[in-house]
C-alpha cells in the first residue's frame, strides 16, 4: 500500500484513477480547487469504493497552501492531472492556461523535491505530436504543437525531461492519454464538462438526452473511408489501470519514462455516433458542418510501448464505452449539479 498524492483528482480522469487506486488498496490524498469539477465526484467514489480520501481543497498555483499537503503528509508517489484542458478556451485565454497549467507544475517539482517525494506520473496528451507523419504513432515521432493548450504540455515535458537529466533520483512517467470517454460502470461517476461540450461524446449523450438539439459533425471531406476524423478513443477506466501500471513502474527506479495511453484502434466520428446511437437505442440527429480548424485527419496510438513495458491493455470496446457513457449521462442528466 502507497500514499498517493493525486492532483485534480475530482476531475474527469482523476476521479476514475482515484477510485482504480483505492480499489488497489492504496491510499489517496486528493488536491483540486474545484475550477473544473464538483466536490460531490469525491463522494461518489468514495461511495463506490467504500473507502475514504482525504482531500484538500487547494490550488496548486498557492505554493504556501500547497505545501500545507506535503507537510501534512509522508507522500509516495504523485499523479498531476490538475490542469486546465480546453483546446479552444486556450486560445482565448491563453496566459490563463500559461499560468495555471506552468506554475502548479512548476510549484509541485518545487514540492516533491524539498520533500523527498520521487515519484511522478504527469498527464500528457497525444496533442504533442500534432499532425503525425504517419499513424500509428510512436512515442518516438517528432512533437509539434498548434495552441496553448498543448504548448503547455509539451512545456512541462521539456521541463520534465531538464528537471530529470539533473535529479536523476525522480522517476517520472510521461503519460500521452489519447481521447478519453465512457465512464465506471456504475454509473454514479462521469465527464461532467462546464456549459456547451467540446469533446465529441459528451456533446452526443448531450444531445441523446434532448440538452441539445443535434450534433455537428465537423468535415466529412478528409481523406478517411468516410470522410470523418479517426481518432483512438479509450475507456476512462482502462485509463485509470494506465496509470496503476504507470506507479508500478515508478517504483522500480525507471527514470524518465514516456507511454502513450491508447488502444490503437482508429474510429471516425460516424462510427462513434453509430455506436452511440446503438447503446442509446434510437438516431440521434446530426448534420454535417464546416470542419473545425485545428483538427487532423488521424490521430491513433501504437500502444506497443506501454504494453511491452508496463503491461497495459486497453480492454474495453467501442461499445462498452459508448454503453458507459450513456449509461452516466442517462442517470446523470444535469452531471453532478443534479
Ligand atoms: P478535468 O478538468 O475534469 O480535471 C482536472 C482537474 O484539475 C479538475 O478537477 C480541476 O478542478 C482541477 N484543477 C485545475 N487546475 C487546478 C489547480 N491549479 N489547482 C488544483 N486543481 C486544479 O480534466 P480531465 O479530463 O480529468 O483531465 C485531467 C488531465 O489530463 C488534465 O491535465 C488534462 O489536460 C489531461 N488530458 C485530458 C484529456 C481529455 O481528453 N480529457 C486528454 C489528454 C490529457
Ligand atoms: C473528436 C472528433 C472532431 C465535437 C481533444 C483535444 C486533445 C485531447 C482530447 C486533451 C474530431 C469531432 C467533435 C463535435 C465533431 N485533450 N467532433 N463534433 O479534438 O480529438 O481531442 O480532446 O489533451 O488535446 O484536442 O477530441 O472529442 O473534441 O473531437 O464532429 O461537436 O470529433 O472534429 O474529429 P480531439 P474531440
């Protein structure tokens, strides 16, 4: 059993990696300050999991009020979701996403290293590698980012990756998640995003449970068998067990490590709206609009790496996830506000 410090752990991912955790028997120490979620995700997987986490309502840009966290506590391991993540928002906003995403970084290194905590998995994103000059892509392939929201985790891979070459006593995972949707199979924990959705799924259970009125399908003139983006769409919880693999490989004094987090299998919108629309057991409407700047044609991961080295696998299919996702949004239809 380890003492694990997850940063941002009432979000989206870090709700289902938290819960994953417990089940595994460790103990959780929660950070957030609840910019982007809702402290009821807590309870519910403390409800799921029978078990009890200890949070602290905090911002890991308040470097004093952080500290509070590692003082308090004699700290394993780290896993860093905190962070801001909306691609368009960014653009907006951009020194928002500089500051938030860049000083609770920086401020958490700061941490770890005056309290001799080693251990750290940060949530990357397969937005480093930007256009791939093939699929699948490898974690090896050249990084290339197009907003702030990515430059802001291919700056923390590169302070990552400086900050490791002179502390090699820090063993960091690098982790690329690919498109993460679903959610447990509870039903009782889920993507919960603020206002309209940006993300494909969550705009279609949206629009499946009549929130909205139909989903536009950005382009369907990209060189695909259907016209419609290809990206690797994988299953929150096969995500969490990611990141159990991940600490595993931390604690046998790995250095600085980087795995994508995928399944590698490549669908286009239309099939997920299909799978969608069989999991919700009726069409749901949709028409074709202008593509969306930013967006590429492909984007899957070769999940070869992480399941040679750290014995990955994503389990779920397609329809499992699509299933789940419905399944929380059906019984969620206001996410957490009720
Ligand atoms: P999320 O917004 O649901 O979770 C992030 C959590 O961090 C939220 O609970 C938020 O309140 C908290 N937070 C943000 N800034 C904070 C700060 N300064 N101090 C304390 N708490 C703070 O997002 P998610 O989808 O769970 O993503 C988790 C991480 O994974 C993020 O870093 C994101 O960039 C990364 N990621 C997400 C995806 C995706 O598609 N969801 C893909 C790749 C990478
Ligand atoms: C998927 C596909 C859209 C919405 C984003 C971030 C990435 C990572 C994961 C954090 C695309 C199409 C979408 C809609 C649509 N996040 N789409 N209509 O863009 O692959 O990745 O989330 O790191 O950085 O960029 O995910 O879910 O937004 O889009 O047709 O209303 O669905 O064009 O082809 P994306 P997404």
């Amino acid at each position: 059993m380890k003492k694990i410090l997850v940063t941002g752990g009432a979000g989206y991912i870090g709700s289902h990696t938290v819960l994953a955790l417990l089940e595994k028997g460790h103990e959780v120490i929660i950070v957030d300050n609840f910019s982007n979620s809702n402290p009821e995700s807590i309870r519910r997987v403390e409800k799921i999991s029978g078990k009890k986490v200890k949070l602290y309502t905090c911002d890991c840009c308040n470097l004093d009020e952080f500290a509070t966290v590692f003082k308090e506590n004699k700290l394993d391991a780290v896993i860093h979701f905190a962070g801001l993540k909306a691609v368009g928002e960014s653009v907006s906003i951009p020194l928002k996403y500089y500051q938030n995403n860049l000083i609770s970084t920086l401020n958490l290194l700061e941490l770890m290293k005056q309290y001799h905590v080693y251990n750290l998995a940060f949530s990357s994103s397969a937005t480093v590698y930007g256009e791939p000059k093939s699929v699948p892509i490898f974690e090896d392939f050249d990084l290339h980012v197009s907003n702030p929201y990515g430059r802001t985790k291919l700056m923390i891979e590169d302070i990552l990756r400086d900050f490791s070459k002179v502390n090699p006593q820090f063993n960091i995972a690098l982790l690329r998640y690919f498109n993460p949707i679903g959610a447990h199979a509870s039903g009782l924990i889920g993507e919960d995003p603020n206002g309209i959705p940006n993300n494909l799924v969550p705009y279609i259970t949206q629009v499946a449970v009549g929130k909205l009125k139909e989903l536009g399908v950005f382009g369907n003139d990209y060189p695909t068998p259907d016209g419609t983006c290809i990206r690797d769409y994988i299953h929150v919880c096969d995500l969490a067990e990611g990141h159990v693999c991940a600490l595993d490989k931390l604690f046998t004094n790995c250095g600085l490590v980087t795995y994508n987090l995928g399944t590698g299998n490549g669908y286009s919108v239309l099939e997920v709206l299909r799978a969608m629309e069989k999991a919700v057991g009726k069409p749901i409407p949709y028409a074709f609009k202008p593509r969306r700047e930013g967006d590429i044609p492909a984007c899957f991961a070769s999940p070869e790496k992480a399941y040679k080295e750290i014995g990955f696998k994503a389990k779920y299919s397609i329809d499992d996830m699509a299933r789940d996702a419905w399944n929380w949004q059906k019984n969620n239809p206001q996410g957490y506000a009720k």
